[in-house]
C-alpha cells in the first residue's frame, strides 16, 4: 500500500511516497534528495515530536533496515528532522497522527544515499564499524599513517614565543585553498582528499559510528528495480532512475604527477615516429611513491615502456591482440612493478626542417580529443584504485594517460591526465560518446536499456560567476579531464640500467629503415656484447618467452635483474638452461 509522509525541517516540509512493504532506506534515499547537500548523516535525527528529547528522538540511519510496516507509519503521519540547530517548529495542524519512532530503534545498521550529482559528495554507507579490509597499494598505506598536516614556522606577525601557536603558524589541513592556490597547486591530492572526507563524515564525537568517505558515482538506471512498477522503459520510479547530473571541474586528482625513471625510457619510445612517421603506442609499468611537492601527493614513476602489438599510421593506431599481455604483467609483479597507465604519440613534422613539430593540443582546441578521453576513462575503469575507504573496495583509478604532442615553441612534450570519477561514471553508464568535433563529447540518447537523465555543466565566468549550462546535445571534454605534471628525475635512479638496452618489442615493421628487433641474432649479439649485464625489461621478456629456461631458472634470472647480486648471475650461467639457450644461438646465427 502506497502512503505519503511529511517530514518537517528547519529548511521546510518534505513530502514523500512510501510503499509500507518496501524497507525504510527508500524514504531515506528520497529524503536525502531534498535536504541540503553535504549534510552529514551522522547529524540526522528523526522524532515524532516537535522538541523531541532523547527519548524519543533516533538517529535516521538506524532506521534503514526496518520495513515501513514495522515502524507503524501511517498514511499524512508528521516526522521531525533535525540536521543541526533545533528541531523543527510544528506546522498549525497535524494528520494522521504520530509515529513510535523509539519503539523501533537499533544500535547499528548500514544505509546508502542515493546517486549524486558530481557538485555533491554522496555518502556510501553508516555502520558500527570502520574501514574494510582491502589489500591497498603500499603508498596508500604509507599515506594513510599521515596526518598531512602541513607545518608553518613562526612568522614576523606571530606575537608569541617560540612554544606558542596562533592563526599565522598553526598548522594547515592538506586541502587548504589558500595554500594550495599559493602554491600554484592545481588540484588537491587524493589523500588529502580522503583526509578531508573523513573529517567530515566521521567526526571524532561520533566515534561510534562509521561512514566510508570514499563511493563512485553511478549515472546508471537499475533495471531490478522492484518498487511495485514494472521494469523500464514500461516503468520508472525516483529509486532506479539517476538524478539530474551537473558536471564541474574535479578539485582533485588520483596522482599529481608522472616522472619517467630517466630520459632514454621516453626517447627510445618516440624514435619510432622519428624513424618512420607513424605514431606509437605503449603501456608504462612502474610503481607509484610519495610525492612531497604537494601535500600527501603521489607520483607514477616509469620504469619501463612496453609496445604491445598495433597497427601504427600517421595519423592514429590500431591496437592488436596481446598475446603476451599476461606473462608480461608477471615478470613486472616479481620485479614489485605494474602498469600505471599508457602513452600515445601525436607528432607531426612542422616543416621547419629544424626539429620542431606541430601545436595541435592547446586550450583553444583541445587537450585530449574525445575518443581518447573514453579511452582513458575504459583504461581507468579497467584498473580500478584499491581502496579500504569504499565500502566496495574500489575508488576511481592510478592509470594515467600521457599524450606526446607539440609544445607551444615546436618542442616535443609530454602531458599526462586522467579522467574525473564523473567521466568514469558516464561511461559506466554509456551515456556519453565521441562526436565529429574532438573537443566536444557527445551525450547518448536514451533508449530501452539507458535512461539519460538532464545533464548540465557548471564553470566560473570571466566575472567570477558560476555559469550553468545544458550539457545535451554536447559539451567540452576539458569537464572530464583532470592534469598531472610531468617531469625527469634530476639525479635518476631507474631500475633499468642497460645502455644501449635491447631491441624493444614488436617493432618488426621498423625493419625497411634499417632497425634492430628482437629475434634470436640480436639476442646472440647483446648477449655477447653486455656480459653480465642484463638489467633490462625487454630483455628479460624476450628470453623467458623462448621458453628455453625452466621455471625455476627463469625465477633465478628475474631475481638477478632484481637485486643484482653476483652468486645468482654465476648461478644462472652454469645452469643448463643458460647454456641451451647460449648452444641455440651459436647455432642460429
């Protein structure tokens, strides 16, 4: 049976539609719609009477797992919300009478809100308990035993002594605008930003109770829907449909910024195009650190480039079946790497004949065209972030994507990106795709199985005013990218020390400019040539898929090329695989 509730707050009356044998987390849902964004569900009371005492008022999310019919609710029955301040004031008249909120009160139960939009923070869930146990990535756990607090010394307007503290050397939280914008810090950190969401979901006043700060948006129709209609397109109800979503500018980013081990990694990477003219395609593996230069950052360090197989062009790629992609994931995870993200190049000769190459990416055309930006966004998706902050363990995504382009002087550069957790949620959902024009993206229609529901965009004007705008039929891609910096280490210190390193995989089509690949006669020679020296990741590769070692002296091999120690080289070569593989190549060449 279907009944309507009211809710009175300090900011009005709520109307709701209830179904008393749905549970009580759908009123919650709808209810959550209508107050203020960014209230804290921690701070949500719920009584039957205006000036409700302790008696009789009940958190609102000890509630969720009762159905509407135990709670005795009836059709025009008048409810007390409070999210800060007092209670709400009664209206002059009441219908229906009163519910027994205290007689269905528990001690602790988990709630979901709704789908937000990108402009507000959705709560994932509220429970007795504190994050779960997910096996994160060990900068996160590094991160995570930081308050981040940035420090300040005592300033000329500090009027205290050096054991004293005031507004001008206190410390600061690791979001701080102010620093940030000081700085010239784009984007907050991702930790920071966790930080910032467990101060606010998770007060220290309300120690028992826990809500996850971290949850992906979800754009997405629930096609289960089973709130009495029937599934859509016959039927849609304010549960399974998503809300209005309005697009802004992400204030944080996963990773603050890509730093290749040293220069040659890159280098080797864009001599394909400097030999041939085509453009490449490739997968960075490495690790992700510290990065101190913003507060409780991290960073991407590349070690290695792997080619996958592809069909290069002058003007785009087409990327092949991978074998190998598996074994090669491998080998990096005994090494303690994997990958964190792609690289692509779009080069073009300027004609100068002087080195330079054409600008096409700049904040007039675009930074990453819309194919590219769904690339990234399919990449991100696939390799989600690992996270013990999300009830389900995942959060966004590390993956980077790093375009090699045109500087504004003709240089050849690096930019990397990655795309918001709104643009991983419309491509979730399969509400966005590419259009003619590449800065633009393209907002689906719906059909039998997707529901698009109103999408705008939001930005700052040049008078400092927001500016909202209907993001259908299409809308600037710049709303779903999010900018790292790049940069080289000045004392390097890469993992790969070969130099020449070997011939990189899947090059074979580089063989009409007079260009090495791998086959056993240049295996033969760099062996010859290097001795001991092996420290190389597409070596390595190359050898263990000959599948002439065993596996226990392909173990040996990648334990060599990880710690470098001489007992496990002269191991290696006195083993018999070592010396088929030597006996193979005399003979090949």
């Amino acid at each position: 049976m279907s009944i309507i509730l009211r809710f009175r707050s300090k900011d009005g009356m709520f109307r709701i539609n209830a179904d008393t044998s749905s549970s009580f987390q759908s009123v919650v849902d709808q209810l959550l719609n209508k107050v203020p964004s960014g209230i804290d569900i921690n701070d949500v009371t719920i009584s039957d009477k205006p000036n409700g005492n302790n008696d009789s008022t009940t958190k609102l999310g000890s509630l969720v797992d009762k159905q509407v019919s135990e709670l005795n609710l009836k059709n025009g029955d008048l409810l007390y919300i409070n999210y800060g301040g007092a209670l709400a004031t009664p209206s002059a008249s009441t219908q229906g009478g009163s519910a027994p909120i205290n007689s269905v009160r528990s001690n602790s139960t988990t709630t979901t809100t709704p789908t937000s939009t990108s402009t507000s923070i959705p709560i994932s869930k509220v429970s007795a308990h504190g994050p779960i146990n997910v096996d994160q990535l060990p900068v996160d756990d590094e991160l995570d035993k930081l308050d981040g607090m940035i420090q300040r010394p005592i300033s000329s307007m500090c009027r205290h002594g050096s054991k004293g503290m005031c507004e001008y050397c206190s410390p600061l939280s690791p979001w701080d605008e102010s620093y940030r914008k000081e700085h010239s810090i784009k984007h907050i950190s991702y930790h920071a930003y966790l930080n910032q969401q467990m101060a606010k979901f998770n007060k220290k006043e309300l120690a028992s109770s826990y809500i996850a700060p971290l949850d992906n948006p979800n754009y997405a129709i629930d096609l289960s829907c089973n709130e009495g209609h029937q599934p859509y397109p016959r039927g849609i109800c304010s549960k399974c449909q998503p809300p209005p979503i309005t697009l802004q500018l992400q204030k944080f980013r996963m990773i603050d910024h890509l730093e290749y081990a040293n220069h040659s990694i890159l280098n080797d990477f864009i001599n394909v195009w400097r030999v041939s003219g085509v453009q490449r395609f490739g997968y960075l593996y490495g690790r992700y650190e510290k990065f101190d230069k913003v507060p409780m950052g991290i960073k991407a360090v590349v070690e290695a480039i792997v080619e996958p197989p592809q069909s290069d062009e002058l003007d785009g790629i087409t990327l092949l079946e991978w074998p190998d992609e598996q074994l090669v994931d491998e080998i990096a995870a005994k090494l303690g790497i994997y990958k964190v993200g792609v690289v692509f190049t779009d080069l073009t000769d300027s004609g100068q004949k002087d080195g330079t190459v054409l600008c096409k990416r700049h904040k007039d055309s675009y930074f990453l065209t819309n194919l590219e930006i769904l690339m990234a966004a399919k990449f991100q998706i696939a390799n989600p972030n690992r996270t013990k902050y999300s009830n389900t363990g995942q959060f966004s995504s590390k993956f980077v994507t790093c375009v090699i382009s045109g500087g504004l002087q003709g240089e050849i550069e690096p930019r990397s990106y990655q795309v918001s957790t709104s643009g991983e949620a419309l491509v979730k959902a399969d509400l966005i795709t590419g259009s003619t024009q590449p800065s633009q993206i393209y907002v689906n229609e719906s059909n039998d199985v997707r529901y698009v529901p109103d999408i705008s965009y939001s930005k700052i004007n040049e008078y400092g005013l927001e500016v909202k705008s209907n993001a259908k039929p299409t809308f600037p891609g710049e709303f779903l990218l999010v900018s790292l910096t790049d940069s080289f280490p000045l004392d390097p210190h890469p993992m790969f020390t070969t130099t020449p390193g070997y011939v990189i995989e899947n090059r074979d089509f580089l063989g009409d400019v007079n260009y090495d690949f791998q086959n056993l006669s240049t295996l033969d020679k760099f062996l010859k040539s290097h001795g001991s020296d092996l420290f190389d990741f597409h070596l390595l590769i190359y050898i263990i898929k000959l599948r002439i070692l065993s596996q226990d002296e392909c173990e040996l091999l990648i334990k060599y090329v990880k710690d470098r120690q001489e007992q496990d080289y002269l191991q290696l070569i006195g083993s018999g695989g070592w010396m088929s593989l030597l006996t193979i190549l005399e003979h090949s060449t």
